[in-house]
C-alpha cells in the first residue's frame, strides 16, 4: 500500500482521485480542479496495486477488465483523462514511464512483433475487423468511417464530420474524370463508394478482412455501382495494374517498420507516371517508440504507430515526391469523445453480444485512445506523394477549392 500510495501522489497533482484500498482504507490525491471531474476506484484484492507498479497500463487495464478495479465515481475515460492530464506529453513530466529494464524488455518484444509478414497480417486484421458487424454499428457512423472524422466545427455531428473527412481527402487526391483509383484498406467501403459518387472514378478497394469485404460488396450492389466499384480480399503486396490515384486511410498503422519501404515501393509501382497518393495515418508526435501492451495483446495485434520520421525512411531513396503534409492534432479526439459516448450508451447491447469483460475492454480502449490525442503524443498525420513533380497545382489553393465544392 505505501508503495502504490507513493505512485499515486506522484502521478496526480492536478484533480481529485481517491482509492479505496482491498482493506477498506482510503486515501485522497490530487487537489480538485474544475477542469478534472473527480474519481472515486477501488480495489477489490491486494494483486491490483502490485500489478499497476508492475505495468501501470497493463495492469490497470486487466484489473478494470476483470472486475478488480472498480470505479465507484466517475467512469474509466474520467480516470484515464485525470492520469494523463498529470501527464502531458508536451509537458515531458515522466511520472508514470516504466522502469529502464521494462522499456528494453518491451522494445525487443515489440520490434519482433511488429515484424508483420504476409502470412500473419490477415490473422492480425481479423482479430479486429471481424467482430460482430453489430458491435460497429452501435458505435460508429453510418457509413462505418472506423478513423479520425474532420471536426470543420466541433460542436458538428459525427455523421458530418466523416461525410467532410472524405471531402477533406479527396481534395487532396485532385481527381479527374474517368481516373482509377486504388483504396488500399478500404473498410466497409465508404470512401471507395463516396469516390465514385462524387467524382465518377472507378475504384478498386482491397482489404483483409472477410468481413468487410462481404459488406462492402453488399453495398455496392445496392448502389449499383459494382462494375465501378469493386472489392477484393487480398494483400495490398498482391495487387497488380496501374493506378491514377492511391488513398489509404487507417491501414498504414498494420504495416509494420520493417515493411514501411516495402509498402511505398509498391505504391510508386502501381502509380502511373502521374499519380498521386495520400496516406492518411495516425502517428507519434515524438520519435519512433513501442506498442503499449494493452493494445498489442487485446485491440491490434501486429500494429505499430509511426513516428514521422520512420515514415519518412520508407519512401527516401524512392524517387517519390512528398509533396503535402498536415498533422491533425484535436480531430481524433473529437471523434473517439463520439464513439465512447455511443458505446457507453449501448452498453447493454454490447454485454449481450460478448460480455461485461469486452465491455470494459472495449470501453478502455476507446477511452485510453482518447486521452492519448487529448494529452499523450498521438496526433493524425496526412501525407500526399506524387511520382511527377507536375503533377499536382504548385499551390495548395485547389485543395480549399475542391473542398469546398464537395462539401457544398
């Protein structure tokens, strides 16, 4: 108990949280803030201090999960938001970083694991993408947008701001009638569909997931468009023909490092001489890093998110223009503030499909991914390559331009 009180008065200056400890003892840290809602946790056995000492995200995850932390004040996103507002990113305080040992034991654990050969990358989408198709429809749009929406106003529902997201990229693309274009990670289908709505180019969306795929062949068929948009299951390493245009959005997280050079040579070559691509990702604000536990073992198996400069590292060398880049830093906050909030609505729902400890590993996860755009050092990165240096206006005004006009 002196111990995890010790971590605790280091950790919370800023709020109010107290801990009810497995003996019944109680002890308050922090100071109220007005910007902080206070939280009330306890413990329900002794394990729980050790194991958040041990590995506080992991252990605190898995505890909540089973039922061993409970939040008798406040809610899991209200905890998490008063932890890491203590801990800012920018800030660079420190106070909840693992001991020197645990960072090198994870380091070589996750730079193994992030080594995401063909033969597991399906293996490791699935684990994702094909829960119950139900379990998405609770929580996100309805056109199932699973990534960072464009708050053009914050106070805008979330349906607005996926429907301006895909307006906000395919400015970027600068399409032309009659061009092909290539979705690498296509999800359930809607960027692949609001393409051709909004452009008339034929599209060829790829994914890994069974899943999705069944639905976004669904979809195109009832639209009728699916002579001009199809759908393929298979790896984007696998994809043959040229293309006019290359959008990839929330796929570039599964690529892994070790496969980052791999992956833009492959896009140059099914680029036509003219082409254009925006990858659209989230990444670190910081340098290169590792994958937090808790997200490796229970939410994205295989995933990795890139620093800017290991980005970088794997187009240099390729005779490929980076010819845009924008770092959105509040818009997925918004977004998962969106997705939380409708999954804790549909908590029932969500129980009855799986069970309480999905509910609670689901609901940690959307609120853990919050707080790291609100206060850690994830940010949304947007990057436009051309294979041409002429291929594109020599000024970003057209982007504004078609923006607007689709949005309109």
């Amino acid at each position: 108990m002196a111990l995890i009180d010790h971590f605790f008065t280091r950790a919370v200056k800023r709020g109010e949280l107290t801990v009810i400890h497995a003996d019944g003892s109680a002890r308050i840290f922090g100071s109220p803030d007005a910007a902080l809602a206070p939280v009330t946790i306890r413990f329900t056995d002794p394990s729980v201090a050790r194991r958040i000492l041990t590995d506080p995200a992991l252990g605190a995850a898995e505890s909540f999960m089973d039922g061993r932390l409970v939040i008798e004040r406040g809610d899991i996103l209200a905890l998490l938001r008063l932890v890491t507002a203590n801990n800012k990113w920018e800030d660079a305080t420190g106070n909840l970083t693992p001991g020197a040992f645990k960072r090198a034991f994870d380091s070589v654990r996750f730079r193994l694991d992030r080594i995401n050969m063909a033969r597991r990358s399906k293996r490791n989408v699935a684990h994702h993408y094909d829960l119950s198709a139900r379990l998405y429809d609770l929580f996100l749009d309805a056109d199932r947008q699973y990534s960072m929406a464009y708050f053009v106003d914050p106070a805008d529902n979330l349906e607005q701001a996926q429907l301006d997201k895909k307006a906000h990229i395919a400015a970027k693309l600068a399409l032309k009638p009659g061009m092909t274009v290539l979705d690498i990670g296509c999800g359930w289908g809607g960027m692949a569909l609001y393409l051709h709505e909004k452009t008339g180019a034929d599209v060829l969306g790829v994914t890994l997931s069974e899943e999705q795929l069944k639905v976004a062949r669904e979809r195109a068929e009832a639209a009728g468009v699916a002579g001009k948009v199809r759908f393929e299951l298979i790896d984007y390493r696998h994809v043959t023909g040229q293309f006019d245009r290359i959008v990839s959005v929330g796929m570039f997280e599964h690529v892994g490092p070790a496969h980052y050079r791999t992956f833009f040579a492959k896009c140059r070559e099914l680029l036509t001489p003219e082409g254009v691509m925006l990858l659209h990702t989230i990444g670190r604000a910081g340098g290169p890093g590792v994958t937090d536990a808790f997200t490796a073992k229970y939410i994205f198996p295989g995933g990795y998110i890139p620093a800017l400069s290991e980005i970088l590292r794997g187009h240099e060398g390729l005779r490929f223009f980076l010819t845009d880049v924008e770092v959105l830093r509040l818009h997925y906050g918004h977004t998962l503030q969106h997705w939380y909030d409708r999954a804790t609505a549909a908590r029932d729902q969500i129980v009855a499909l799986y069970d309480q400890r999905f509910f609670n590993m689901w609901t940690y996860y959307l609120a853990g991914s919050l707080v790291s755009f609100e206060h850690g050092g994830l940010v949304n990165y947007q990057l436009q390559y051309s294979r041409s240096r002429t291929a594109l206006p020599i000024t970003r005004d057209y982007m504004a331009e078609e923006e607007a006009r689709l949005r309109g």
